[in-house]
C-alpha cells in the first residue's frame, strides 16, 4: 500500500543519505500537480544532495522531479532545461530506462505548451525504447499519454486505437492508475464524438478506480464529466446531482480548475432552467476561481450576466427602450472618435509598413546572396560542413556531410546531432561543445567515431571553429571528414612494424646461434658413433642431439617468421601437394574431426618451396585441430582468385591480378578481435605453455611473406576460423620431387679440401670429422689466409667448402678468385646467417650448392660424397 504524503514526510525528518533523497524526489512526484511550489522545494533540496553524494542516477531523477515542478507551474523552458539535462546523464551513463522515461515527460511538457506534433515524437522515441526493452507498465502510461495528444489533434480514430491498446496492457499488468487515466481518456473521447451515453459509462468506471485509489482530484474531474455529459443530453437532475459532488470534492481538493468546469456547466444548467439569479452566483463563483487559478481577472462574464438580468427587468418596468437610445448615442460618439484616431494611426502605419517592407526586400536579397555564396563555397568541397548554434541543434549541413552520415534533409530537421556520435564518445564531443560555448580552451581538431543512420559505423576527423557576433559566442562550424580507411591502414602499418622489428631481432642472432648448434650437434654425432650401444653416456649423446634439433627447428621457425629464411622456390601445383600430405594429415587428426578436402579443377601453379609450404599447411592444420577440442570439421579448398581494384579495399596487402586461394576452415572455438591482431606475434599463443612455443602461426606468416603471398584471418568466437593464403599464380608445370634414397656414408679417397670458416670451435670439429672421413683436410680462418695456402700448396685441391660470410673478402668472392687463379675444384657454400644478412652477395650458384646452419656432419658428408661424384 502506497504511503500517504503525511506519512513520507514525517519519514523525511528522520531519514538521511540516499533514503532522504529518495524520499524527497518522491514527495516532489506527488506534489507536483497538487503544489507545484511545494514540490520544487522538494525537487531543489534532493537535487543538492544527489550531487554531493556523486550519485548521477539521483542526480537524473532529481532533475526529472525539478521538470515536473516547473511543468506544474506551467514554467515550460525551465522544465524542458532541467529534463535535458537529465537526459544528458542517462545518456552518459547507457541508461535505457532513464532515457526512456525522460523522454517521454519531455512530451508532456511539449503538450503542455501546445506544442502536439513535437509532444507526439519525443512519445513515439520513449515508447521505441520501453518495447525495446519490454517496460510493458511504462509502455501502457506512454500510450495513454500519446493518446491524450491525438485527441487533442482531432486525430479521434487514432486516439480511440492507442487508448484502447493502453487500457488493455494497463489490466493485464494489473496497472490502476493507468487503468484509470485511460478509461478517463477513451470517455473524453466519446463525449468529443457525442457519444454521450458511452462517455458518462467510462466516467463512471474511472470515478469508481479514482474513489478507490482515493484519487479525489481524479474522482471531482470524473464527476464534473458525468454531469457535464448528462446535461447535454438533457438529464437536468442527474447533471445537477454530479455537479454539485464534483464540485464539492473539487473544493475540497483545491481542483480550481475543476472548480471552474463544475461552475460553468451548473451555469449552463441554471440558463437552460431559466434560474437567472443562480447563474449568475455561479458565474460570479467562477470569476473567483478563475482569480485563484490564473491570479488574473480574465473576463467580464459576470458583469455581462448582471446586465442581461438589469435589462431584462428594465424591459419589464417600461425602462429598457430609453437606456439603449442613451447607450446606443454614447457609443456612436465614441465610434466616431475612435474611428477618427484609427485613421491617423493607419496613415502612420502604412508609411511605416512600406519602409519595412522596402527594408525586408533588401535584407532578404542580401541573405539570399550570402545563401549563394555559401553554397558555391561547399557544395565541391570534400569534407562535410555543418553548422550548429549554442544547443547543438544543425543549422546547416552540406551534402557531403549527409552522405557521410547517411541523412537525408528531413532528417536534420530538429534533429539532436550528438545521435550521428558513438554512445561510448557522445559525452565527451558535447562537453567539448559546451566548453567550447563557454568560451574555455578545448581541442579544435579530435577523432571519434560516428554512427551512420543505418546503424554502421566509421573514424571522423572534425576540425572545429567558434561563430561569434559581437564577441558572443552564437555557435560553432565543423568540418568533418571520414578517416576509416586511414586508420585501417595505420593499424595494419603498426602489426606490419612490430612482426618486422622482431624479425630484424631474430636475423640478427641466427648466425651464431647456428654456429654453436652445428658444434653442439657434430659433438654429438662423435659420441653416438664412438660410443658402444651398452654404455653409459650414449643415451645422453642421443638427448642432446635431439636437443639441438629442437633448437635447429626453433631457429628456422625464428627465420621462416622474418622472411629471412634460405628458400628454394620452384613451380608447385597446390592442389598436387596438399593431395599428397592427406595421409598424414589425417594421422594428425583425432576421429571426431570430419576431413574434407575441395580442389578446383584447373587450379593454377605457384612459384614456392616445396618443404616450406607443406609446413605451412601442417601448422595451420594442427592449429585448427586444438581448436577442435570437441571434434568438428576441418576443410581445405584449392581454388583460382582474381584479385581486382575493388578487392583491394578489402585486403590493401595484395595487388591486382591472379592468385591461388588456399583456405584452411575449422568450426572451432574462433578467436575474438583482441586475439586476431596479435595471432602472427611470434611466441604469442592462447595454448598452456607445453602445447606450443607460439611460432607456428609466426612461422607461417613468415614463409607466406617471402613468397610474395598474403595470408588473412576471419573468425567468430564459438563459430569456427579461416585461415585464407593468397600465392602469385604462375606459368609452368609442375615435377614432382623425387624421393633421395640417402646412399650409405662413404670414406674419403684422400681428395684435397680446403675449408674455410672463421669460427674457430666448429672450424676444428668439420676439419676432424672429413679427415676421420678420409680426406685430406687444409682450413683457413679467413679468405686471405685461405688464398695463402691456395697458392703454396704444390698440390691442387679437389674441393672447397667454405662459409658465405667471412671477415674481409666473403666466400663467394673467394670462390671466384681461387677460378681465376687455377681452382676447378667443387664448391660448397655453408652459411648460418639470415638472408638479409647475405642479400649482396650472388646467389645463383648458391641456390644450388648451399647447405644452411645448423648442420649433421652425416648430411655435410653426403654432399660433400654427391659433389665429388658428380661430373
């Protein structure tokens, strides 16, 4: 049960904090219609707390209070102030409910002013967001509202629809008060239509809700309209009977204004009945209400009746045809002298009206030349121009910044254009706005993002500039341009600047991290060999050469990510290579995964590395399979792409022309937006730390990069991922590689090397193992001394196996200075470092004779073993 006004006030005295605020703002809802000034004092007091309190939501509702007190006392612009600045907070703190409701008193307070289409709106937007989210006792009082407006429009059919939906939801949400307003409301109705026998049925129901709420200004107003109807309809008696209790109630609830209806119908009646003597005591008791209710004398009926009553008996006594002979000579004289003065005040006002009609063409002809001038200024230019005045609202917009918003000229007709600004910047640009206004230092050139009509999205850039007139600030002019491919591209330059940085990181160490393996694994190798199976140290030999093939793979994966790696590129036929990993492929999956693989018919070749690109496809395949946690279906498909102007909006990173498409497709767990941008990041993964090192994707990205392809990512979380490779498609036709039978390692035949390595510890460790091997073995620590002993050396050398980068003169440079001093021996190269790091030098022969850091001393033997043995 509701507590009575009596009761919340004597819990005010003893409530503090946020309970005393509450209270407060509910006294001053109460009060408002009955006590304005009383519920403004309430409304002030609670408005002071909410803001020391720091309560923004208090602080909304206690400006809603401070509106509704001023609507009360008919202080329309003060409660429009104070509901928007309400509207403001809701809006800043994402309130659906608040904004909902504040708009929607933000239309009563238009209808209160007579303002109806704009009343109809702000109740269209509030009813919007109630169904939205689904407020169903809101949205029955919301229409109820609008249907008070469409009957004040005349618009009755419209009216009787809303009012007859509001009063259904109101007794399915068992809502009296609306219950009763709306039945109220529809008999209005039908007393406007002249159904009176229907009107004074719903008066009596709402009479009967107003009686039991103990609404008595309600229940005065649903009598006054039983008996206002009655009376049409010519039930004097039971008029009579309505009037005088509505009126009695209405006095004793201070209801003036229903004082006023309840006198002027008994007026009516006591005319029709010929009681002239209490018509007029009526009249006169409506004079004093009209006093109390708008502290203004606003007529003069009770004068008009007493002198109709003063002729009627002046006939009677034989008087009446000499008073209107008196009057009717005074008020010819008066005519005449009034005419006269009207006259001459004509003459002056027709001069006056000509000199500003003269002024008001001029001055239009200069507006509509400054229109001209204007809109030839903006109407080429890029940029959206918009114009506003103090409160934001658009004062002109060109039709680039229309287009750029999605607006049509309607559109910002009376439009709020903080709407066309993100929810999460709006409170941010209008605070700009009113600094600004205010004549504070903010910044006049800022990003945010806007909100396209449709509902998209975009990146503005606004350079802003105040409108002054005599030095007062009167607006503010905008330029806005639309920056979303801007900053997609910066986003994409700053992921492309930090995978570069780490790759340059990791070129940088591979050289002497390959060094060091290639010692570790050759030392190895001499304990596997020399030690007998029984003992001891054996399996740690056998560890630590699986050790440092781990770390082998890790400096590859490290070189792959930055492009640096030494690939050996040749035609591939995709669809042919993918078909021959499908056996192993599916050893890789668990039986709750579902293969499936799709390759076009005619799908072209690319110019790749063989073994890299198969590492391609396994790291991504096993990529979708631990996403796949639960089983699911992982596809490949193999198709031709032609790549247009067009596409590249999408994909800046490729270039016009023919592509190869391979796409890998999982319907995994998906990755969020946070996670895709940093799904390349070497050592970045979303696994526990055992289940990988975070370089297989970084790995992938890498080997893609160095063959002049593109790889993408689409995915959403709990739907699945695609990885999607773009390869340049070339001419040519596809060799399947042939399998190396790797031939039994054999002996030296005393064949002359010459090895050249300016690394000391693995300089000795080759040089010991060829000559266990059976060669003869002369090393060099650098490209002179190994030209040295070039030219003592009475014997010739059969070979050369030297390091690519050398101090002073390289080994390739070498290479070719021993051929011109008489070498025909076999070459070949050994190199740890990146490719960046080797890039000046001539790669031709290299590509063919080349063997990468880390090594096995068995893999250094069989090419030594093949060069030697091939003519």
């Amino acid at each position: 049960m509701t507590d009575s006004l009596q009761e919340l006030e004597n819990r005010l005295e003893s409530a503090a904090d946020m309970e005393r605020i509450e209270l407060l703002i509910e006294l001053s809802m109460r009060n408002f219609k009955i006590s304005p000034a009383k519920a403004l004092s309430f409304a002030e007091e609670a408005l002071v707390l909410a803001v020391h309190a720091r309560s923004r939501s208090l602080e909304a509702k206690s400006l809603i209070a401070l509106g509704k007190s001023n609507l009360g006392q008919l202080a329309h612009i003060e409660a429009l102030k104070h509901l928007h600045r309400a509207l403001s907070i809701y809006e800043e703190i994402d309130s659906k409910p608040g904004i909902a409701e504040v708009l929607g008193d933000i239309g009563l307070v238009y209808y209160s002013n007579g303002d109806r289409e704009d009343a109809l709106e702000y109740l269209e937007r509030s009813r919007a967001l109630f169904k939205e989210f689904g407020n169903r006792i809101q949205l029955a009082n919301n229409l109820n509202s609008s249907g008070l407006v469409l009957l004040s429009l005349d618009r009755n059919e419209e009216a009787l629809k809303i009012l007859e939906e509001s009063l259904a939801m109101a007794v399915e949400e068992n809502d009296s008060r609306t219950i009763r307003s709306s039945t109220n409301n529809i008999g209005i109705l039908h007393y406007k239509n002249d159904n009176l026998e229907e009107a004074i049925v719903f008066f009596g129901k709402a009479a009967e809700l107003s009686e039991q709420q103990g609404e008595l200004r309600s229940l005065a107003g649903n009598y006054i309209n039983i008996g206002t109807s009655n009376l049409q309809i010519g039930n004097y008696d039971e008029a009579r009977e309505y009037l005088n209790r509505g009126l009695q109630i209405a006095e004793q609830s201070e209801a003036f204004d229903f004082m006023l209806q309840g006198c002027h119908s008994l007026c009516e009646l006591y005319e029709k009945e010929g009681d002239f003597e209490k018509a007029l005591d009526y009249h006169r008791r409506m004079g004093e209400f009209e006093k109390k209710l708008f502290s203004l004398e606003k007529s003069k009926i009770i004068a008009e009746i007493d002198a109709r009553y003063q002729t009627e008996k002046a006939e009677q006594e034989g008087e009446i045809h000499r008073l209107k002979n008196i009057e009717l000579d005074e008020k010819n004289q008066l005519i005449k002298a009034q005419a006269e003065s009207l006259q001459q005040a004509n003459v002056k006002i027709s001069v006056h009206r000509e000199e500003l009609i003269l002024k008001n063409i001029e001055l239009e002809k200069l507006l509509k030349e400054k229109d001209d001038f204007l809109s030839r200024m903006v109407k080429h230019i890029s940029d959206g121009v918009m114009i506003d005045d103090q409160n934001g609202r658009i004062l002109y917009a060109n039709d680039r910044f229309l287009s750029i918003f999605g607006l049509s000229r309607d559109d910002i007709e009376n439009m709020d254009p903080f709407k066309c600004i993100a929810p999460e910047w709006r409170a941010k640009v209008r605070d700009y706005h009113a600094r600004r206004i205010a004549g504070e230092d903010v910044p006049d050139r800022f990003e945010f993002e806007g909100m396209k009509k449709g509902g998209g999205r975009m990146w503005l850039e606004v350079g802003v500039a105040v409108v002054e007139q005599d030095g007062i600030a009167q607006g503010t002019q905008s330029l806005v341009r639309d920056i979303t491919s801007r900053k997609i591209l910066e986003a994409q330059l700053l992921q492309s600047q930090k995978l570069d940085a780490v790759g340059r990181l990791a070129g940088g160490v591979a050289h002497d991290f390959n060094n060091l393996l290639t010692v570790i694994k050759a030392h190895s190798e001499f304990m596997i060999t020399d030690l007998p199976d029984t003992h001891l140290l054996k399996p740690d030999a056998e560890e630590i050469s699986k050790a440092a093939d781990r770390a082998s793979t890790l400096t590859r994966q490290l070189l792959a990510f930055s492009r640096q790696q030494l690939l050996q590129p040749r035609v591939l036929d995709i669809s042919m290579v993918v078909s021959g990993l499908q056996r192993m492929l599916s050893r890789l999956l668990s039986e709750d995964i579902q293969f499936v693989t799709s390759f076009s018919k005619e799908s072209g070749c690319v110019f790749a590395d063989e073994s890299q690109f198969e590492q391609v496809i396994v790291n991504l395949v096993i990529n979708a399979r631990d996403a796949m946690k639960s089983g699911g279906k992982l596809t490949i498909e193999v198709n031709n792409i032609d790549i247009d102007e067009h596409s590249l909006i999408i994909n800046p990173d490729l270039q016009t022309g023919q592509y190869v498409q391979i796409s890998i497709s999982d319907t995994g767990s998906g990755m969020d937006a946070d996670t895709q941008a940093r799904i390349f990041e070497p050592f970045y993964s979303t696994k526990i730390s055992k289940e990988g090192s975070g370089l297989g994707l970084a790995m992938v990205y890498g080997i893609i990069k160095q063959s002049n392809g593109v790889i993408e990512v689409s995915s959403e979380p709990g739907v699945g991922t695609t990885f999607s490779v773009y390869l340049p498609r070339v001419q040519g036709e596809y060799i399947p590689a042939e399998v190396r039978v790797a031939k039994s390692t054999e002996a030296g035949k005393g064949e002359r090397i010459l090895l050249v390595e300016d690394d000391e510890a693995l300089r000795k460790v080759i040089h010991q193992y060829l000559s266990r091997k059976g060669y003869n073995v002369i090393s060099a620590g650098s490209a002179e001394e190994a030209g040295d002993l070039f030219k003592s050396s009475s014997t010739q050398f059969q070979f050369l196996l030297a390091d690519i980068v050398l101090p002073g003169i390289n080994g390739v440079d070498l290479a070719s200075l021993l051929k011109e001093s008489g070498f025909k021996g076999k070459v070949l190269y050994i190199t740890g470092y990146a490719k960046s790091d080797i890039l000046p030098i001539e790669m031709d022969v290299i590509e063919i004779n080349l063997l990468e850091k880390p090594f096995s001393l068995t893999e250094l033997s069989l090419r030594i073993r093949d060069l030697l043995d091939t003519e």
